[in-house]
C-alpha cells in the first residue's frame, strides 16, 4: 500500500494515524525522515525486527538503529545517558545525530547481543507526528538495501520495496540526502561511527566547549 501525503493538516494526521496502526499491529512500513526515507517497524517485536533483516537483506550481526519520539522514551528504554551525549542531544536533538547509548531493555535481536543501541530523534514533524501516534520507539533502518547506494527518490523506493512492506509513506523528496552522523558515547572517549550530516569536527568542538 502506498500512502501519499497530501497538503491538508488533517489529511496528514489520518494517514499517520492510519500508518501508525500499521505499525502497532506488527507492520512494516517505509516513512520519510530528514535524512532519508526510513524503513521499520516495533522495535519490541522480534518478529518484525526478523522481518525488516530480511527485507534489507541485512547481516544479523549489524543492529538496528532506533527512532524515539523524546528524551522521555530513551530513559523508558533504560539506556544511560552521560553528560556528552545530554551536551550533543542539547545541540543537535532534533535532527540528524545517532547517538551510541548503553540500554538494557532492548531485544537482543535488535542489538545483536549488545548492551547498546543507536538512538535518534528525527527532526522532521510527519516521522515525530508518526512516532508520537505509535506512541513506542521503532527499529528503523535506510530504506535500502544493505551495502546498497542510498535511495534518494520516492520513486526508486517505491520500485525496490512495494511488494516488500505493509505501507509506503509518500512524502515526496527528502530534504539532506545524506544519513545521520552516529556517534558512540559508551566509553570514555567519544568515537565517531559514521561521517553524516553532521560532521565530526563540529561534534568534538561541541564537547570540548563544555568541558
């Protein structure tokens, strides 16, 4: 099924409410979000967490990351949250920032066996609007296929994933293109996991400022 967003307020907020069951129901679903169009589903829910692997063809031994609607959901997930990553949530939250926490409250399956998870809060209102309405966080990894390019048209994600997911949220085109900059806050140091949006310097700088 594809949904398209429409330019109506509450058009909008039926078709998140009605992707939102999807989801609650044990869907899988494609969604937009300020980096790329997003694909998941209940993060509690080992068997959709199965089912998004194999959709993305995924190795078993890469986590999925997780979307929070709001710092109030990350403590739900019993993740610890140091003065670092407060100080990079303070600055960058919402917005395109994956921060690697320890929590202990997560299917192994979701974290391969590890005692962490990478956590983000969106910062684009139909995937908060989305989160907000499903009211649980969400494994949501790129919708793409693993090792594969980034999708960067809803046309090209339509084409790969239509027969694959539960529901496609058509919000049109995306506005960066390029994925979110994870960083690991679990040791003493930070390390940064993945160059994205946000570059590295601008992180430690950020750090070092309140130190």
């Amino acid at each position: 099924m594809i949904i398209k967003i429409e330019d109506n307020e509450n058009s909008i907020k039926e078709s998140l409410i009605k992707v939102a069951n999807i989801i609650k129901s044990g869907g899988v679903v494609i969604f937009p979000t300020e980096t790329l169009y997003g694909l998941g589903g209940k993060v509690r829910d080992e068997a959709v967490l199965k089912r998004i692997y194999k959709i993305k063809e995924r190795s078993p031994l890469k986590p999925l990351p997780v979307m929070v609607h709001d710092i109030k959901q990350i403590y739900e997930l019993s993740c610890h949250f140091p003065p670092s990553a407060r100080l990079l949530a303070e600055r960058y939250w919402p917005g395109p920032l994956t921060l690697i926490l320890k929590c202990s409250s997560l299917p192994s399956l979701a974290t391969c066996g590890k005692d962490s998870a990478g956590i983000r809060i969106p910062d684009y209102k139909i995937a908060l609007d989305l989160l907000k309405y499903t009211g649980e966080p969400l494994a949501v990894t790129s919708a793409n296929m693993s090792e594969g390019e980034n999708l960067l048209t809803i046309e090209e994600i339509i084409s790969a994933f239509k027969d694959k997911v539960d529901v496609i949220l058509d919000a049109g085109e995306i506005t960066y293109g390029v994925p979110s900059t994870i960083v690991d806050v679990t040791g003493e140091e930070l390390k940064i996991l993945r160059e994205g949006k946000i570059p590295s310097e601008e992180i430690f700088k950020v750090v070092k400022r309140e130190e």
